[in-house]
C-alpha cells in the first residue's frame, strides 16, 4: 500500500468519524441490478444445457465456478463498502477498520482474477463446439486458452507473494516486506482488456461464413455487441486501476468507482457467456 507522504496528510482536513461524506448507495444498487441478471441468465443456460439437452460441457460448469466467484467479489465489495470504509474518504476511514479493509480487498482481487479467467476459459471452450478441426480458428483457441491459464495463475501467485509475510499486506507493520502493489495490478488490468478483446475478436471470421438462421444470427450479433461492451469496461477499470494506484492518495474515495467497472467487467462476462442455445 502506497502510504501518502506527509505534505499530503497534512493537507487533509480533520477527519470525521462521526457523520462523514459518503458516496452513498449506488455501488450496492448496480452490484443488485448488474448480479441477479447474470445470475438469471445461467440459470437458463443451465437449464437449456442440463434439463433440456441433456448435453452439459466443462463451459458450462466452469461458467457456474465463473458466477460463483463472481458472487463472492460482489459480497466483498458490498462488506468493504458497507463495513469497512470503501465509500469514505481515506481521511475519514478510522485506523481500526484498514486491516479488514484490506483483507477484504485481497480477497476480492484474487475472486476477481478466478472469476473473470474461469468466463473467459469456458467462453474459449465454448468456441471448439463449432471451430472445425485443424483449423486455424481451432489452434489459435487453445493458444489463448493456454495462455489465459498461465498469465492468471502468474498473477494469483504475484498477489499473495507480494508481501513476506502475507500478513503485512493488511497490518502494514515493520518487518514485513511488500513490493509495490501497483506494477502487478496494472498488469493484470492490462491483460484483462487483451484477453476479453482476443476472445470476443476469434470467431468472428468464423461466424461470418457461417449461413445461420435470421434468428441465431441476430442472437449472436447481440451477443457479441455486449463482448465488445465488455472489452470497454475492462479498458475503463484499467483506466481506475491506474488511478488508484498511481494517482491519487484517497484510494477509497476514487476506488469507488474502480469497483463499479469491476462489478460491470464480472457480471457482463456471465451473461456474454451465453451461447446461443438459451435462444
């Protein structure tokens, strides 16, 4: 954690731990909006796939572990927000509530990092339903299947490496040692955006010489107009990555927003994760 250098404190006001700005209900609002729908839209896949078809595929049941862990970033975020200052000011946020805080942040990271790579690896999973076999289209999905696996796995074990011991990420006490947080939350950020733009960009050459029915084609083009919504969100959360960790000093305050795109990017990748076949 960057810790603001003293001219900065001393430019804060006095703090207020008795009735303090906040930013009020709207993280909660989008988080009860944006999780029900994605939500709702799995179950549908699910029941289409399981129920229906009787055909249920490893997509569909890393989409559910995708879902799950999506779940558990919004439970997070609505207990920071809620119990642990992620709606305050920085200035405003009681010592006593930090080591939690930041426990509930590492734990959302690392949901979000299983989270959004598990989606995007069943969406991957999805496309060899139709990618011919010995297809360029085929080989490249498991070029960025594999590499998804790799670079996401780097980065859960770059999140709880990065202070020795694990615990002085949250006490912020002498003796432990943590790199820089920012350089690997950027990366990561960064790699979201390419990796949600790969996915959505690979079938397209496909798809387009495919003669498909009027009704399927138009599902699949509104599917993928809410992929290209994704790619957008991830690349304004790595825009709110950036300025949470490089610049600004009251990270709950402007994280605020950090965790709207995060709840966007989560939940959108669920229900873009639907193939089709709920049409």
């Amino acid at each position: 954690m960057r810790l603001p250098p003293p001219e900065v404190v001393a430019s804060w006001p006095p703090p207020n731990y008795i009735n303090p700005e906040t930013r009020g209900m709207a993280l909660i609002a989008i988080e009860m909006i944006i999780l029900p729908i994605a939500l709702l839209v799995l179950a549908l896949r699910l029941y289409v796939r399981v129920v229906l078809l009787q055909k249920p595929g490893w997509d569909d049941w890393l989409m559910l572990l995708a879902a799950i862990f999506g779940t558990g970033v919004t439970i997070s975020v609505l207990l920071a927000s809620t119990l642990f200052g992620w709606s305050l000011h920085i200035y405003d946020l009681p010592l006593s509530v930090l080591p939690p805080s930041r426990q509930v942040s590492l734990a959302a990271q690392s949901l979000f990092i299983l989270a959004t790579s598990l989606a995007k690896l069943s969406i991957l999973l999805s496309y060899l339903r139709f990618a011919p076999l010995r297809s360029p289209f085929r080989r490249a999905t498991y070029a960025v299947a594999a590499l998804l696996v790799a670079a996401n796995a780097a980065f859960l074990v770059l999140l709880f490496t990065q202070c020795t011991p694990l615990a002085s990420y949250w006490t912020l006490e002498e003796g432990g040692h943590c790199v820089p947080e920012g350089p690997p939350l950027l990366a990561q950020a960064a790699s979201t955006v390419f990796f949600d733009a790969a996915v959505w960009v690979l079938p397209l050459g496909t798809l387009a010489r495919a003669r498909l029915p009027a009704r399927e084609r138009v599902a699949v083009v509104g599917l993928f107009g809410a992929g290209a919504v994704v790619v957008a969100a991830a690349a304004v959360r790595t825009y709110w990555v950036w300025w949470v960790v490089e610049g600004t000093w009251d990270v709950t305050w402007e994280g605020f927003e950090l965790w709207i795109w995060t709840a966007v990017e989560v939940h959108l990748g669920v229900i873009c994760g639907e193939d089709g076949e709920v049409e």
